[in-house]
C-alpha cells in the first residue's frame, strides 16, 4: 500500500534532480551545452543557404532549358499534324494553362482544335447510374458502328461522345453527321459533358486527365475521413480511371490516332493503368508530365507518330518508352466527297434537248410510248 512517506520521498526526488539539472546547466555544464546548440543552429543556417542557392541555381538552369525548348518549339513542330482536326477531351479536372498550352502546341504543329469538351462527374456519378443506362440505350440507335451487344454502358456512351466528334458526312467531309449531332446533344442534355457546337468532325483525338485522376491516397495519422467516405471516393476514383480508359480506345478505334497525356504519374491512375496493362500498352500512346514544356510538346509528337502507326509512352514517370516522341512529318490530307454514283446522279437531270436522261428516261420508254 501507498503511504504519504513513499509520496514524499518521490516529491524529494523529483525536486533534487531539478535541482541538480538546474546547478549543472548553470555552472559547468553551460558553455559546452551553450557552444553546441550554437554550433548546430549554425550548421542548418549554412546547409539552408546552401540548399537555397542550388534550388535557385536549379530554377535558372531550368529557365534556360525552357527557352531552349521554346525557341526549338516552332521547327521541331512545323508540319508534324499538317491540316489535323483535334478534338480535345478532358476528364477530371484539367488545368486552364495546360490546356492553353497544348492548344498552343496543336496549333503549331500545324493542326486545327475542331472542339473542346469537358466530361463532367455526372459520367461516373453512381448516384445516375440507371439514368446513364436508360441514356445509352436511347443514343446506341444513332450510332454507326454500334457497338457490341454486351459491350456495356461505360462504352455505349464513350462510343457516343467519339463519334459525335468524329463523324463525318461522305458528301460533306467538312461536316459531322446529323446522328452524331444529335449523339452529342443527347451528352450534353443529360449533363455528361460540357461542349461548344462542333461543326467539323475530327481526326484525331487528345484525351487530357487532371492530377486527381487516381486512387485517393493512404489515410495519413489525424486524418478525420470516415473509412467508408474514403472508399466511396476510391470507386469514384477507380470508376473515373476506367471511363476514361474506354474514351480513349474508343478515340482510337474511330479516329486516325488518339493520346492520352497528363501530369504526374500516380499509381493508380489512367496513364499507369494503361502502361501497366499488355491488352493497353502496345495500342494507345501515352503522354506524361504536360504541366511541364517538355510534356506539352510531346503532345503533337506523340499524335503524329501514332497516326503514323508507332505506339509509345513518352515523360518521365514510369513505364515509359522514351523521353520524346520521334519527330514523324504527316502528309496533308485530301478531304474529297465522296463519288456520287453516275445512276444516281442522272435522275432528274435534263438532256439537251429538255427531256429527262438517266432513269427518267428509262422510266418514259417503258409504257410511256403509245401501242
């Protein structure tokens, strides 16, 4: 049993070693504690200002690079997508000046942005997923190829949004389809996507992912997340990665080349995914790092030489298979209407001397003569 004397003996000690540590710090103790701890504040004020001047060192190395790579920009780009149509999707939440500048980049590789849409969290809300079902199956009927019967949702609608950007009339190259307007306004309606009008169909597609286009992270000490509000955001996550994994083949399969380019390689995300995946890797290209110049010219290399049939992953993360693209200069395109078949085309015409010719002529020598 605890008496008062074991409490005053613990107090007495207590007190003695406070005493001791305060007659110490003070008497012989204190130069060389003093000296130490001023030593090592020293040594971090050195090793800081050391770090500081490599970081600014670092940064005008840099600078020097980008300009190099600026004033390279124009010669390196000329000519590699001559008279492209891009269409430019973006899933999750893709930054302003990453878009401008692959928009920039486009442009100097001599190819035109036909249209910019914006897929909206509407696309994988789990809360609209029998709304998505019951839209796939009003939008499948104006779709040409359509696809399998048990292809899906997730790929009826990608297959949608594709050939709404893509799809061209055969008598009017410079014009999409009536099917695939109203495609796309059935998307928009339904607020899957955010898009301006688009009036000519694309060639070629460059599908744009944010940064959080991944597997929320690890739940890190203090933090106050539910464990089932985080896995409720890592299916959204997981959801979001495979819809746009189907954008992107459909992109590929419905157009001369597509690409997909990001920032930063996180496991898991789309570009990983895709790196990761044999099935995905040797048919769609991969950009990576496009918050960076260097990324964001890679963009119109990495689209040209994949419309020239060579697939790669291109950046610094990993599971690339180089730093940049081949420089691949693409031939313009000749958008000819289609022919017009010459029996169809004579119907209704008038010959020479005002009569019909073609099929209205035949149509006049069968009963038209008297007996």
């Amino acid at each position: 049993m605890i008496d008062f004397r074991y409490h005053l003996v613990s107090l007495i000690s207590v007190f003695l070693a406070l005493a001791v540590g305060i007659a110490l710090g003070a008497g012989p103790l204190k130069e060389t504690i003093g000296d130490t701890l001023t030593g090592q504040v020293e040594q971090l004020r050195e090793e800081r200002s050391d770090m500081r001047a490599q970081l600014d060192q670092a940064g005008v190395t840099i600078a020097h690079h980008d300009a190099a790579l600026e004033d390279l920009a124009p010669s390196l780009l000329d000519g590699v997508l001559t008279e492209r149509r891009v269409a430019i999707i973006q899933i999750d939440e893709v930054t302003s000046e990453a878009l401008e500048a692959v928009t920039e980049r486009l442009a100097q590789a001599g190819a035109t942005v036909s249209a910019t849409v914006q897929v909206t969290d509407a696309w994988t809300d789990p809360a609209q997923r029998s709304y998505r079902q019951s839209l796939a199956g009003s939008v499948i009927d104006y779709l040409d190829p359509q696809p399998a019967a048990d292809a899906g949702t997730g790929t009826e609608l990608a297959e949608a949004l594709v050939q709404g950007l893509t799809a061209g009339r055969p008598e009017d190259p410079d014009a999409i389809t009536e099917e695939a307007s109203i495609s796309l306004e059935l998307l928009q309606e339904a607020g899957l996507i955010v898009t301006e009008e688009v009036t000519s169909p694309a060639d070629a597609v460059v599908v744009l992912v944010g940064p959080t286009t991944a597997a929320p992270p690890a739940e890190v000490e203090g933090d106050t997340q539910t464990p089932e509000a985080a896995e409720a955001e890592d299916e959204q996550a997981l959801a979001l990665i495979g819809a746009a994994r189907q954008i992107v083949v459909a992109s590929q399969d419905r157009t001369e080349g597509a690409v997909l380019a990001g920032g930063e390689v996180v496991d898991p995300d789309l570009i990983s995914a895709i790196r990761g995946d044999e099935s995905f890797a040797g048919r769609l290209s991969t950009v990576d790092s496009v918050h960076t110049l260097l990324g964001q010219l890679a963009v119109p290399l990495a689209l040209g030489a994949r419309i020239d049939g060579t697939v790669g992953h291109f950046g610094v993360g990993g599971g690339i298979t180089a730093a940049m693209p081949p420089r691949v200069v693409l031939e313009p395109l000749v958008r000819a209407p289609e022919p017009v078949d010459p029996a169809v085309e004579g119907e209704g015409q008038e010959g020479p001397d005002g009569t019909g010719t073609g099929a209205d002529q035949a149509e006049d020598g069968d009963g038209g003569q008297e007996g």
